[in-house]
C-alpha cells in the first residue's frame, strides 16, 4: 500500500512538472537635386559608413551612418546546439533522455513490477519553451475576390503600340488577430497598386527603335572620346591626366569597359567601317611605340561601323518584359553586344512613380496630382503645389493671447480652388517654435484652448523639437493633441523621439517626421505603438543629396531604422511580459512591414504586399528606455506567412545600463536570442558599433545568479561579446559571477574569459 501510493505520488508530481506551461506569444534610397520647387529622383544603391557617434542626444548634419541590412543571411536552426526534449519510448516502461538525471534522494527500492524510473527534467527547456516561442501563422481573413487572371493590353512606346500581358495585384493577405490587436493599419495601404507585366510581344520595328537610341547615344559619347585620346601625347597634354579632369568619372570607365570587350579583341577588324578594315594593319604599324598607344585608340573607336553591333539576348529578354533598357548606362559587354545598366518600365507601368502620385493625390492632407517630392524649402514653408499659404494670425492672436513676433506661434489657412482637393480646402495650420521658450510655456494651453473651443485644426507643424534641450519634454503636448487630426508636422533637431508614444491613440491622417540633421543616424528609433492609428507617414520628402553643400541645414524626412520600446510596453508581472512587445514587432516587421516607413535603409522588395520577407526593414533595436530588458528575451522576430517562415535580424542594438557593470541573469543569457536574432556570418561592416549603452560605458558584465550556461547559452554570450560588442569591449574586459557559482567561474575560464567572483564594488551605480 504504502508503495503503490510512493508510485502515484511521483507519478502526479512529473506529470504536475511537465505542463507548466506559458501560452503562446503573440507573436531605395534617393540621391535628389532640387528644380524650381520640384525634385525628381534616381534610384541607386548607397552605402553610407557609420564613423561618429551622436553628442548629447543631438544630431549632428557631419555625421554619416551605415543603417542598411545587407539582406543577411539568417541564421539556421540547426546552428545552434538544443537539449533535446525527453521523449516517450512508446516500447518501454521508462523515459529516453539524452540528459543526465540529477541526483535524487535515496528511498526504499519498490518492487521489480512497481518499478518507475524517474528522471530530471530539465529545467532550462521548459524555460525556454516558456519565453522564446515559436512563430504562429493565425487565421487568414477571407478575400473579397478571387486573385486576377491574365489579360490584354496594348501599349503605347515611343509611337509603337505593343500587345502586353499584364496581371492586376491580388487582395493583400490579412490576418485577423491583426486587425482584433489593432496593429493593422486603419485605413489600408497598398503599396504596390501597378498591374504586373507578364510579356511583351516585341515587334521588329520596336527593336529597331530601341537599338538606334542606344547605337547613337554611345557613338556620340565615343565620337568625343576619340577625338581627344587620339591627340598625340606631349609635356602638356597625356590621355591619363584628361581621364582625371575632364570631370565625368564615368568617361573613363566606359573607355576601359569598351577597351576590355571589342577593342582588345582579336576579332575587332570585323567591327570595323568597310573602308577602315584594309589599312587596320598599317595603323597598328603606325602606332606601335607604347606612347602612341591612345591614338592608335582614337583611330580604331572613330572607325567602328557601330551599325555591326547588335542588341544583346540579355537586352532582347529585358524587353519581353517590360523592361525598356535606356540609353543612359549603354556599353559594349564581352560578347561585343549592346547592353545597358539602365533599363526603365513601359509608360504607365512603373511602380515607384505611380505610388508616389497615388501617395501625393490620395494620402497627403493637402494633396497634388504628380509624383515629384517637395524640395526642402517646401517642406520647411509648408507649401504645395496647387495651394496657396495664407497668414492668419489676426484671426486667432488676440483670442488666445499668443504673440506671432515673441511667441514664435503663427496660424495660416491653406487654400486650393481645385474641386478635387476641396475636402481639406481652407484647412488651419497652426506652426509652433519649441526653441522659443516663451511660445513653448504657451503651446499646452494653446492646444487645450483650441480644442475647447472646437476650433479645427488640420494641421499642427512643430519646429526645433530638442534644438535646446534633447530631453525637452513633448509628452503632454502629443497626448493634448486632438483625438482626430489630419496632418501633423514634427521636426526633431534631437534624435530624443520617446514623446512620440503620446499619439499612440490618435487617428491621424497624415505625420511627417522632419530634421534638418542628419537623417541617417542609428540613434534614431521609433516605437510602432507611436503611429498605431496614423494612416500615412510621408516618406515621400526626402532630401539627402552630396548635391547640397557641407553643412547646410536641408530638412529631410527621418530615416527610422530602428525599434525601441517604453516602460509601459514591458508588463512586468504579468504571465506574458512581452506581449506589447511583440505586437509591436509583428507591426513593424510583417503586418505593416509593406509600407516604405517600416521598411528601414532599404526600402521594398519585388513584392512588398505579398512577399513582406523581402522588404528591408528596421534593423535597430533600442531597449534603453525599459531598464528590465537586458536582451532579446521573449521578443518574436520570425513570422509566419502561407506555411513558410522568415526571420529577421537585429544589427544594432542599444541597452539601459547605469553602471560600469552591466548584469544580466545566467538564465536570461540562456535565453537571450543573442546568436539565433543578432549573429550575423561573414566580415563586419567597416567602422559599425553594434552594441550602445544608455549609461556610462561598461567595463564587466555580470551573470549573477546560479547555474551554469546550458544549452544556448554560451553561444549566446560568445556572440554577445566577440560578434555584437566586437568594437565595443575591449581586451580588459571581466565576465563577473555570484560567489556561490563557482562552477560557472569554472565554465567561463574553460570558455577562454577572464573571470572573477563579484564584490560590493563592481554593483555600484554610477550618479
């Protein structure tokens, strides 16, 4: 009796064990030159080194910063080293772990056929399991219509129509846990509203018109090119010395490229004019000393029958779909065949440029019918095409006893005769000065008078937020804002952006985020909680250029490439802290990820609705302004979409610490996600910093608590310190431990660390 209930008991107390459990979490850049009060754009790669840091929460327009992804290689699961779970050995009596039971306490042996084995779980699993889930897809909402099929089209190129086969955009996949959670946005945003082309039938009389555009484009490029390098070399004049001051870097690359692919080919003689072939030998005899090598170049490039060269298979294939390849970029590739880097969309099919106008027409409170942006003096005078900016100061000083002159508070109404932007026509703008400290005391009062006074503003532009002071406080100003406003303009001059969370519950059409810094820095976070009910944030301003000036103040749209969180966002107690967290992640990096805002240094992939895993992203993560959060912990950065999943990686990551010791738990190092979210193979970019401290600058890190690094944890930390803080710490760094740890001590110096126990010391905030 007595060992039957010895048998249920321990029976019970496993089974107690193995279900704790905690329900799931839930879980191109452009170079732009200003004309008149327009600015086009071309699109092409950047690369921007990060080699300074930000001063005192100000920005500085010197600094420049490398915020882009890479499109990195994501770590794969088997990567890393996982205890395996106890599994049930459906053939036997007992349990099958690879784990070596603890020590249990030595009791009266049952009999052989009452017999129980009773191993260890282990602990750190279930921990893991409880903390770092697994990505859920949820349920699909259903779709209103089936997906487009095919059809017909015909296009006009150049006075050639065209027969095209295009396809219209299906309904983006929704979920509806994201719509219940409200990190959907309110009012949808396509992205990509452009039918795809599918083939294009390519007419003779298209091919020739497209091979002549190209043909005389770089025969007269080539036509200069001879005629200078053909010049004999003297004292004064050497074909190398004009390649570097004629001023086009660009003369010489397409010289080299043509030299490589058709004038250093033994074949060239057949590329020549019929009348040039027979006295190509003599030329070359002509020619021969190693000076006159560049007239000899002259004469072969001026006599080149460019009508023998032929579009290439690869230009051919780029037309069949859509792809129309431009003069400017043309060259010779290797198979002496007419290619270009350059290739532009059929009219009407370009996808950039018809968001932009869709965005311009549709989503700016005070919209025009084109896809250009607006220069910097635009944004920073509030102007736009179409409207005209009116003062309105008399109508409102008096009443609400603000000084336009002192204040640095002025209202105007904006006014459009269009019947197509007649909805906002009128609207009020109501412009503040945060650095002008008497209308800063003023605008609280201001915003609450006009509220009361159901005064409809449709537009509130506030200036030189942290010019003063980057820990000026804004929080009540964007809490105090109406529940519902159309536009609202805030140009930071501080990368302190942590007021933003005050709008987390208003319905705003449309936000700008402005600076007239630099636009580019790593410092700058937004917490997606922030524009949860904005439905557009203009990311169409955008005015980083080498064309300005060293030094000139240019307003330009904020680049936010990372995430960062606020004390509320962490529950602290409850079964799942990081709940918020996640949502806000899933917000940022899948769900609303099709927006360009959300789509980091990067910009969008092929297909930013459908294939949301291809898109750039923010690559950030700013844990600072929540002390408890010492890692990754908890946090969902895999997502699941149509039965496949996709990761994303953390890059740079910034963390709250207020002493020289940084501390972290040996189980939330286990946990921590450093190698599975933040290792990242391959060299390092020149001159990152991965890892930021809010605090002083830390020197240690302690793992306090008990227990030894199981499972991922010394992985964990490897990355955390060789890979992350590879620039931050140093050779003199101490891992330090609880004094009763010794076998952790033991752990880390077989690991290769420096370690010690702790004292007193070394937990001392720094005032």
């Amino acid at each position: 009796m007595i060992r039957a209930k010895k048998k249920r008991l321990i029976i019970v107390a496993s089974t107690i064990a193995a279900a704790v459990i905690v329900p799931n979490l839930i879980s191109v850049p452009f170079y732009i030159k200003s004309f008149s009060d327009k600015v086009d754009i071309t699109v092409q790669a950047r690369y921007i080194p990060e080699l300074s840091l930000i001063k005192d929460g100000k920005v500085s327009s010197d600094n420049s910063v490398s915020n882009i992804d890479n499109h990195l290689e994501l770590i794969k699961e088997d990567e890393v080293v996982k205890p395996i779970t106890p599994k049930i050995d459906p053939h036997a009596n007992s349990i099958v772990t690879s784990i070596t039971p603890k020590p249990q306490p030595v009791e009266e042996k049952p009999k052989p056929d009452e017999e129980v084995a009773i191993i260890a779980k282990d602990e750190k699993k279930d921990e893991e399991e409880k903390v770092n889930k697994d990505p859920v897809e949820g349920e699909k909402l259903e779709k209103t219509k089936p997906d487009p099929e095919p059809r017909d089209v015909t296009v006009n190129v150049d006075g050639e129509d065209l027969k095209v086969t295009v396809r219209d955009q299906p309904e983006r996949t929704r979920y509806k846990s994201d719509i219940e959670n409200k990190i959907a946005n309110r009012v949808e945003y396509i992205a990509d509203i452009t039918p795809d082309v599918l083939n294009v039938v390519v007419t003779e009389p298209f091919v020739k018109k497209t091979l002549g555009a190209v043909r005389d484009k770089i025969k007269g490029e080539f036509a200069r090119t001879a005629s200078i390098i053909g010049t004999p070399q003297s004292s004064m004049f050497s074909v190398e010395g004009w390649f570097k001051v004629n001023g086009d870097p660009n003369v010489e690359y397409y010289f080299n490229v043509l030299k490589k692919n058709l004038l250093d080919k033994p074949n060239f003689a057949d590329y020549l004019l019929d009348q040039a072939r027979p006295i190509y030998p003599d030329k070359k005899k002509e020619f021969s000393k190693p000076e006159q090598k560049y007239q000899l170049y002259g004469w072969m490039i001026a006599n080149i029958d460019w009508s023998k060269i032929p579009l290439s298979k690869n230009a051919l294939e780029a037309l069949s779909r859509g792809d129309i390849i431009q003069p400017n970029g043309a060259y010779i590739n290797e198979n002496g065949e007419f290619d270009s880097h350059v290739s532009s969309p059929l009219p009407g099919y370009n996808k950039v440029t018809n968001r932009m106008t869709r965005d311009n027409k549709e989503k700016r409170v005070f919209g025009y019918n084109n896809w250009y942006t607006r220069s910097p003096k635009s944004i920073y005078d509030g102007t736009y095409e179409g409207w005209e900016k009116i003062r309105a100061n008399d109508e409102f000083k008096g009443k609400y006893n603000v000084n336009p002159e002192t204040d640095g508070i002025n209202f105007f109404r904006l006014k459009n005769d269009n019947k197509e932007f007649e909805k906002n026509n009128n609207g009020l703008v109501v412009e503040l000065d945060a650095s002008n400290a008497s209308g800063y005391k003023k605008t609280l009062d201001l915003v609450k008078s006009l509220k009361r006074d159901n005064v409809k503003v449709t537009s509130y532009r506030i200036f030189n937020m942290g010019s003063k002071d980057s820990s000026q406080k804004f929080l009540d100003i964007m809490k105090e804002l109406p529940d519902e406003l159309p536009q609202l303009e805030l140009f930071f001059e501080s990368t302190n952006t942590a007021a933003l969370i005050g709008l987390e519950n208003k319905k705003i059409d449309e936000l700008s985020l402005y600076t007239t810094g630099n636009s580019l820095l790593p410092e700058w976070s937004i917490n997606p909680f922030a524009i949860r009910n904005v439905a557009f944030v203009n990311t169409l301003d955008y005015n980083v250029s080498k064309s300005y000036r060293p030094g000139a103040r240019i307003p330009t749209r904020i680049t936010f490439d990372a995430i960062a969180f606020d004390p509320v966002n962490y529950k602290k107690g409850e079964k799942d802290p990081y709940k918020e967290m996640n949502l806000a992640l899933r917000m940022a990096l899948f769900t609303r990820n099709n927006e360009p805002f959300f789509q980091g240094g990067f910009g969008p992939g092929l297909k930013p609705d459908h294939n949301e895993g291809g898109n750039s992203y923010p690559v950030g993560l700013d844990l600072s302004r929540v002390p408890e959060m010492k890692s990754l912990r908890g946090l969902q950065y895999s997502f699941i979409k149509d039965g496949k999943q996709f990761d994303r990686k953390v890059r740079i990551l910034t963390l709250y610490s207020d002493k020289p010791t940084f501390e972290i738990s040996v189980q939330e190092m286990i946990d921590s996600q450093f190698n599975k979210v933040m290792y990242i193979p391959g060299p390092p970019n020149p001159g990152e910093e991965r890892l930021r401290f809010s605090g002083p600058k830390v020197k240690n890190i302690h793992l306090s608590g008990t227990g030894t690094l199981q499972g991922a944890g010394s992985s964990n930390l490897e990355t955390f310190i060789k890979h992350v803080g590879r620039t931050y710490f140093d050779s003199s760094l101490v891992l330090l431990v609880d004094k009763n740890n010794q076998a952790l001590l033991d752990q880390l110096k077989g690991m290769g660390y420096k370690v010690k126990f702790i004292s007193e010391d070394e937990t001392l905030p720094i005032n």
